[in-house]
C-alpha cells in the first residue's frame, strides 16, 4: 500500500486472509506476481465486484466496452456478451471494413472475458473499457461453462495416465509433474468436474511390445498464467501461487469433503 496508493487492504476473520481492492483483476495480477517475485506463497480466490446499495436495492458497476473486430466474427461475440448481460449501444463499420461494437455491460461480465474473445476472434480482437458508473443489479451471469478434471490422489503424472485423459479434454499439466488431492489438473469437455488418476502406471508384464507401443506422444498442455488463472477459476476453487509455480485447485482439497 505504501507504494501503489490505487489499492486498498482489509484485514478479514481469519488471520492470514486478506481482502485486497483494486482496479480490476489485471492490476490484481500485478500485485500478485509482485508478491510471487519477493518469496511469498499464497491462494488467490476469484474477483468479485464492489457492490452498493441505492434506495434500498443493490447496485453494481458497469463499464463501456468497445471491441473492434472482423465482421466473420459478431455473431460469436454478440453471443458471448449476451450471456454476460451486455447491451449493445452502437454498432458500426469503419474504411478497413472492420465491425466496430460499443457495449455497456457489467464488470461481472468482463471478469475472463478478454481470453474467450481471442479465442472466439483467432487472436484479431481490440477490445477497449472505461467506467460507466454504477448501475441496477444485472442478475446472474455467464461464466465458465465447463467443468475441470481434478487430481485424486497424489504422486508424479506420467505420459500413460494423461494420453487417457486427453479424451475428456484438455490439460494443464504435462508429464513428470508432482500432483496432490485436489489439484485441477485440466479442464473437462463436459460441465461436471471429474475426478481423475494423472498417476495411473502402465502394468509390467513379461511380454514385449513394439517400440511404436511404448512412445506416447502428448499434446502440449495449456499454459496456466496468472491472469488467465484469475479468469478461469470458479468460486469453490483457488490459484495456487509460488515462486516456482502457478497451480489451480479447489477450495476443499478432499474429494470426501467436498460431497458436503
């Protein structure tokens, strides 16, 4: 706080969480790695927004967006910012015949917005925000539709366990990396988290197989930065953040106790 005067800390119940305040979760990010450089090791839960309350009733702020785009690509980005209750105030073509839209949308729903637009847009997105104010309650929200894949026992990940895994979708870890209870190991195709072995060995046998047999070829994990870590989470999971690595787990590491 001494140097960045844009943030704001308050102690919570518990004595070693605190709640930190700042403008939107890039400058969170910073903050964060800042820590991570000097030593620390900490969790990080999911941004939420600053609400107040008007006459009785909640209120939330918004901000204007304006994405630039190629036209091939507004009906995948009107779809996306529908679900984050986006309005559309302005929609226009400029000289290189790029599609230009302008939105006033609530920052819930800009929260890990930015990665599905490259996503959706190959990478040729602009996307540009300010402040808008506040504005009445949006209701719920878009976020992750997608489930995650999570480690069930702990151990080293290995090449046999996770071309098998490849099928349920995609990872976040390669092989020879030390996994434990809990840990997200990848995100599932489907909307319900799976709890998977990324320990599970080969049995040894005495019978031989061809070498082809033997040589397993992984696709290359996706690769977890902070600020795509902070997007991605769900509100019962944490980032897990070390001066080695950045890890993402739930919140309850126990498979037993998260059934309650």
């Amino acid at each position: 706080m001494l140097g960045n005067v844009s943030i704001e800390i308050a102690p919570t119940e518990s004595a070693d969480t605190f709640e930190v305040r700042g403008r939107g979760e890039l400058q969170l990010a910073v903050l964060i790695e800042q820590m991570r450089r000097e030593g620390y090791e900490l969790t990080v839960s999911r941004p939420e927004v600053i609400l107040r309350e008007r006459d009785g009733e909640p209120s939330e702020p918004y901000e204007r967006v304006t994405i630039d785009i190629p036209p091939e690509f507004i009906g995948a980005v009107q779809s996306a910012l529908a679900g984050r209750k986006g309005s559309l105030e302005q929609m226009s073509t400029d000289a290189d015949g790029r599609a230009r839209l302008e939105y006033i949308i609530p920052v819930r729903g800009l929260i890990g917005y930015r990665g599905q637009l490259m996503t959706d847009t190959r990478g040729t997105a602009l996307m540009h925000q300010i402040g808008e104010g506040y504005g009445p309650w949006a209701g719920d929200v878009t976020h992750r539709t997608s489930g995650v894949l999570v480690a069930d026992r702990l151990g080293v990940s290995n090449a046999y366990a996770l071309i098998n895994l490849e099928e349920r979708g995609e990872l976040f870890i390669g092989s020879g990396v030390e996994v434990y209870e809990g840990m997200i190991v990848g995100e599932n195709a489907r909307p319900d988290d799976m709890h998977v072995n990324a320990t599970k060995s080969k049995q040894l046998s005495n019978i031989r197989t061809h070498a082809h047999d033997e040589s397993l070829r992984l696709t290359p994990p996706r690769p977890v930065t902070l600020e795509s870590a902070i997007e991605f989470i769900a509100a019962d999971e944490l980032v897990e953040v070390t001066p080695a690595a950045i890890r993402l787990r739930k919140r309850v590491l126990s498979r037993a106790e998260r059934k309650y």
